[in-house]
C-alpha cells in the first residue's frame, strides 16, 4: 500500500494487513496487481508506470481526465488495450 501520508500509510497497512511502501515504485516488485483510487487529474501518471512494467490495474472511474490521455496509453502500444 502506498499514501503520501505517512500516517494513513501505516494506519491502512496495519489494518488490512498489507505491505507499507515509501513510494510507489517499491509496490512494483511485490505486487501482481494494484489499486489507483486517487483523484483523477492524477491517473494518467500512475497508469503509465503501471501499464508500462505490465502490472495487472484496477482504476475507479473515470480512468483519466480527458480523451487526450486515454489516446496516448493507448498510443503506447499497451497490450491491455
């Protein structure tokens, strides 16, 4: 699990039982999945990391802010796509 606060952070892990990750490169090389449910202006940027080292994604709607984003994960010859 990764939050920018560090508080909510340990708090979320402890509870669910999850690994707690300074940042979210690190959720990368134990994860087979993760969980973008964060405001959507910030999307792209994560599904971009996430697509491109090919994790399996789970992102609450909507995906992205705009058209523009979407044709450019797409764009990126995503094989989810």
């Amino acid at each position: 699990m990764y939050d920018k606060y560090k508080k909510k952070r340990k708090k979320r892990s402890e509870k669910y039982g999850v690994n707690n990750s300074k940042n979210f490169i690190e959720i990368s090389e134990y994860s087979d999945a993760v969980i973008i449910a964060i405001p959507t202006h910030t999307h792209f940027f994560y599904l971009s990391y996430f697509l491109k080292i090919q994790v399996n994604i789970f992102v609450e709607k909507p995906i992205v802010s705009n058209l523009k984003e979407i044709l450019n994960l797409k764009g990126n010859n995503h094989e989810s796509f």
